[in-house]
C-alpha cells in the first residue's frame, strides 16, 4: 500500500447507523489487534496487553467496549478478530499515524522513536484536512517517499 494514498474506503467510515467516533484509547487497541493480526494472524488478550504494556484486566474491558461498537468479535476464551469496519478504522488510524511520522521524520528530522510516540500522541486531535495538507505536502515536495514506508 502507497503510505501517502489513504487505505480504500475510509473516508465517512459507518455502518450507514453512525459514525465512528472512538475514544484515543481505544484506537491503540485497534491498532494494536491490527499489528498483531499481521504479524501473527491470531490475536490474544495476552498478545494485546503485552503489545501496549497493559495488564489483561485493562485489555478484557476495552475489548467488550469495541465489541459493543461492532469494531471487533471478542468471544470469551478465544481469538479476538476485527470486524471488517473494525480493520478499515484500524487501517485508517495507522495511516494517519503514518503520515505524522512521515512528516516527523523528513520534513522535521525528528528521530524515528520519538516522531513515532508524538504521532500518537496527537494523531487523534487532528482533523482530517491537516492530515490531507501534509500528505499533499509530503508528495509533492519529497516525490521520492511515494514507495511504502511501515512505520508501525
């Protein structure tokens, strides 16, 4: 995938019921069964707790809250998968978090840990037009970066 071209069909991301507005927190959960499920293709709540440094008390709850919102199938005692919004949100948020760290990097010559934890910290409160004017920014001056780059 192009990192500076958005994932397919995550713009308005909704079930046609509403829109989804998730809490930061949960995002990294998201992000977080992303990764795991990339690497590992069966994800865990230990898998999750030790992804995000968290104990598996914290994971179980977060969990049941991303169930009830239809983002993922959290079946007691099994694996927990995304749903297929579940995966365009996630899918969607890395790339956010990707442009910004993108930018950290080149534009600011910030150092890869650092420009990785300050994409997380903010990627959430930015609108998506800001996001947009960097990945605009990032093309068109630094033509070269056009190739994949995984950050997370």
């Amino acid at each position: 995938m192009d990192m500076l071209m958005p994932p397919i069909a995550c713009t308005g991301l909704s079930t046609g019921r509403m829109k989804y507005e998730v809490p930061e927190s949960l995002e990294n959960y998201l992000t977080a069964i992303l990764r795991i499920e990339n690497r590992d293709s069966k994800v865990r709540v230990k898998d999750i707790a030790c992804e995000l440094g968290l104990k598996n008390g914290s994971v179980v709850g977060a969990l049941k809250k991303l169930d009830a919102l239809g983002l993922v199938i959290y079946p007691a005692y099994r694996p927990i998968n995304l749903t297929g919004d579940g995966r365009r949100l996630a899918e969607y948020i890395s790339w956010r978090r990707g442009i910004l760290v993108r930018f950290f990097m080149t534009v600011l010559h910030i150092e890869p840990e650092v420009a990785k934890a300050s994409a997380n910290r903010i990627g959430h409160g930015l609108k998506d037009e800001v996001i947009e004017r960097m990945r605009r920014f990032m093309a068109e001056t630094y033509a070269n970066l056009a190739e994949p780059f995984d950050v997370w």
